[in-house]
C-alpha cells in the first residue's frame, strides 16, 4: 500500500474510533472538561488549588475558575478557603460530583474491558502501547507548535 493510501486508510479508522470514543462520553451531565477536573479531584483525594489543578491538567487558571464555578452551581464540587494561602482556595468534590466519577469511571472502564477482551490481552496490550507513544508523539508536537 503506498504511504498517501496508507495515511488516507489511517485517517479514516482514527476518525471512526474518535467518534465512536466521543460517544461513550455522551449523557454525560458536565462537559468533558469538567469531568476532568473532577476526575482530578476525586483521584487526588486531597483538595487542591485551582493553580494546582490549572498545572495537572495543563490549561489555564482562568479555565479552570470557569470550570470550577459551573461545577460549583451544579453541586459537583465545593470550594473552600485554603489555609496556607488566604487569596487562594482548595477544591473539593462533594458526594454527587464523586458518585459522577465512580458511575462513569465504572462505564470506561467496561468499555475497555471489552476491548480487551475482544483483542485478546496481546493485541490489548499493543493497543495500549502504541496510543502511549502516539499520546507522546502529539505532546512533543504540540508543545513545538507552542
């Protein structure tokens, strides 16, 4: 196969498998960026400053005070005073924002456990490496970009 079909061919299944990938976060409650912070929240265990958040996820502050109060108004997470720092404050889930993280964790998590059983723990292995080093591959190209 010549590389242009080759590229063409791979365009395609990439567009297929992100469209298919988007669909398993639909009905979801909160926009995907605000999932993610939640997801950051609840793994973290510890409250953390939108500052901290801002750099693990790596976006702007800014973005994650939009997010923060949205998830905030919807009773997702709580924002309290920090002790260290009065200008700043600590973000908390509260039990409806950690039960929203549980739920969907549980469903990706049986999205990829029937990818896994389907490849087969081989090919589930590769899979998962070569999206490693293609999540890489898009992180040094962005970061060049910039």
């Amino acid at each position: 196969m010549h590389d242009s079909k080759l590229i063409e061919n791979g365009t395609e299944t990439i567009q297929v498998f992100s469209r298919l990938w988007l669909n398993t976060k639909k009905n979801l409650p909160v926009r995907f960026s605000e999932m993610r912070l939640l997801l950051l929240l609840e793994k973290n265990k510890e409250p953390i400053t939108p500052v901290e958040a801002a750099e693990v996820l790596g976006i702007k502050k800014q973005m994650i005070t939009t997010m923060a109060n949205v998830l905030e108004k919807k009773g997702y997470i709580i924002k309290s005073p920090s002790t260290t720092d009065r200008r700043s404050h600590i973000l908390s889930p509260t039990q409806k924002g950690r039960d929203l993280v549980h739920h969907r964790y549980a469903e990706y998590f049986r999205i990829v456990n029937t990818i896994k059983e389907k490849l087969g723990k081989d090919d589930f292995v590769t899979f998962i490496t070569l999206l490693t080093k293609i999540n890489t591959v898009l992180q040094e190209a962005s970061i060049s970009q910039n």
